[in-house]
C-alpha cells in the first residue's frame, strides 16, 4: 500500500480521492467522511490527501462544487435551451427531482450541511446563482414586460416548489398521502407542471 503512494501521479491522486469520497457519501452520508479515512480507502498514506485539501471542509467544498456541476450541466443542453419557457421551466424541475431522487446524500451535503450553516460557502453561491439565473431567464423571456421584482417573486415561488418537493420525497413524508395506485413520478410531474404554469401566468 506503501510503495502506491510514491508512485501516484499527483492528478491522479487527487481525482481518486474524490471519486472515494463520492461513494462513502452516497452509502453512508458526509457525516463520518474524513481525510484519514478516505487515504486508507484510496491506499496512500495519511498524509497525501493534505497535498490537495487542507482539511475536511475543504475536501466536503470539493465534493459539492462537483455536484453542483454535475446538477447543472444537463440543463445548459442546447436541447433544453432551446424549449418555450414553460417547457424549459419543467425540464430544469424534473432535472433536479432526478438528481435528488438518485443523489440524495450528496444533495444533502450540497444544500443543508455544514457549508451551508450559517451562511451557504461563497464557493456554492456561485453556482445556486446560476440554478436561479436559469429560471430567471425562461420566466423573462415569457414575461419580459413584468417588474424585476415580480419576476424573482416568481422564481422563489417555483424553486421552492421544486426544492420543497424534493425534500419531502427523500425523507418519504408524500408516501402516506399517495394512493398506491399512483405513480410518484406522475405526481412529482404534475406538482411542478402546476408550479411553472403559474410562475409564467400573465
């Protein structure tokens, strides 16, 4: 185990730590990550992980930036782009009702963690701009008339449906008002179809 630490290519290294990282968070969460751990994992020394993050948070900060950029890149797709604002504005939903759905504890790190207490990381605001940038601009272009504060009124109102949605399906709180009868997916669906009509009425 030894002899692999001396041979890493430094990249390399660096992209095994977080590939690591990713799996123990999707099995058991981000709480009981730590360097250490994650160097016996990999099979380097415990020293070699502190060569690209300087401490835990700073690995966790890794992590979440790469989810951040494995949730938005599906919704800059020139297929999506390219949709009318409503159908766009539900695209993007069911992108992030996905990425939740499959995600869940790399989506809890991502939004309700220590990066995120007090204040969201700077680091992550860049990129929850950017998630609100998308909505923002597919409700402009079908409301370019309307108040910039109306608008963003309207963007909080639908993110926080989708938002909303998500963490009540990952904590399993919506099963017990389901008939078995109905299909999640469908529900989820409709729930936000509702939600982006509204934000684009007039």
């Amino acid at each position: 185990m030894m002899a692999r630490a001396t041979t890493y290519h430094k990249e390399d290294l660096r992209r095994d730590l977080l590939a690591a990282a990713r799996d123990m968070i999707a099995q058991q969460g981000y709480h009981t990550l730590s360097l250490r751990g994650l160097a016996q994992m990999v099979g380097v020394t415990s020293g070699a992980p502190y060569h690209h993050f300087s401490d835990r948070r700073a690995l966790l900060l890794a992590i979440a930036i790469e989810g951040f950029e494995d949730l938005i890149a599906p919704t800059q797709a020139p297929d999506i782009l390219k949709l009318p604002p409503l159908d766009r504005l539900v695209a993007l939903g069911r992108a992030y009702l996905d990425f939740a759905q499959h995600q869940p504890r790399l989506m809890e790190l991502m939004y309700e963690s220590e990066l995120t207490t007090p204040a969201p990381a700077p680091e992550l605001l860049v990129y929850q701009r950017r998630g609100s940038q998308a909505l923002l601009d597919a409700i402009t272009e079908a409301l370019p008339a309307n108040l910039p504060n109306d608008r963003i009124s309207r963007v909080v109102g639908y993110w926080s449906t989708v938002y909303g949605l998500a963490v009540l399906r990952n904590k399993g709180l919506l099963q017990p008002h389901e008939p078995e009868a109905v299909e999640p997916q469908d529900t989820d669906h409709l729930v936000i179809t509702r939600s982006a009509k509204a934000a684009l009425q007039p």
